[in-house]
C-alpha cells in the first residue's frame, strides 16, 4: 500500500499498487509523482520504486532554473525624490536641490550593487528633504505674521 501526492498537491491513499500502475496508464500519475510505501517516512517519485519503474511513463518536466551567480534580491532603499522636488518647488529652493541630489543617487548605487550607499544617500536626501521643507515653513510663517502685522498697523479702526 502507497501514500501519493497528487497533481493538485493533496495526499491520497493508502492505495494499492495496482491502483497506481491503472492511474500511470491513464496518465493520472507519473515517474515523477511523490509516493510514500506504508510504513517508510520518505516520500520518492514513483520511478524510483522497483514495482513501477518499468510502468511509469517518464514525463517532462521542466529543468529547474539554476541560481543566477551573485544575484541577490534588491533591498527597499526609498530614493525621498518626490518629497525632495516637492520641497524645492513649495518650500526651499536651496536645500530642496541638495535633496534632489541624493535622492537622485539612491537609484545608481543601488544599480551597481552598492547598498550601503544606497542608504547613506536615502539617509542624507530625507534629512535635505525636511530641512527644506521646515524652512519653508518657518519663513512662510515669518512671511505671514510680518504681512499682517504691517497690514494691522494701516488699519484705522
């Protein structure tokens, strides 16, 4: 008696292996169909038991895709661009156009494998970022206050 896993990846059995030899001829199981005799742990494909090798149609299966030497998966670094374009054109020109700058360079140094400065340029566009965005905001706020104090103090009520 056999345990299978089938095509749709759930275990079936105990079947016989008479059973197994009907379905190799339908097409239903094949060489490379996982079994498991009763009373082993290990799980094979059904060519490699004696009583089916003979039977069991050999099928195509497609070549495993080998490992691509060196690759390694790209890591999340965020680049901060459009925050940085946004802060150049709303808040600070000046700082705005540093942060522009690393932001810019997260993407190419993570193209040429150099994460670590990938993060370094992340790191120094976010702190440009919201040194132009804070000084915008702290003159604008300045701008406001000046503006409607001077416009106050034409005011006759």
């Amino acid at each position: 008696m056999f345990k299978i896993i089938g095509a749709d990846g759930k275990q079936y059995g105990p079947v016989s292996a008479e059973q197994i030899r009907q379905w190799l001829a339908e097409g239903r199981a094949r060489a490379e169909t996982l079994a498991q005799a009763e009373g082993s742990a290990d799980w094979k494909p059904l060519g490699q038991f004696p009583e089916f090798a003979a039977t069991a149609p050999a099928g195509v299966a497609p070549p495993p895709t080998p490992p691509v030497a060196g690759y390694q998966p790209r890591p999340n670094v965020p680049t901060y661009l459009v925050p940085a374009i946004l802060s150049t054109i709303f808040c600070c020109i000046p700082f705005g156009i540093v942060a522009i700058v690393f932001a810019a360079q997260v993407g190419s140094k993570l193209h040429a494998g150099d994460v670590a400065g990938a993060q370094r340029a992340s790191a120094k566009a976010r702190i440009w970022f919201w040194a132009a965005f804070l000084t915008g905001l702290i003159l604008s706020t300045l701008w406001l206050l000046l503006a409607s104090h001077r416009a106050m103090r034409f005011h006759r009520w």
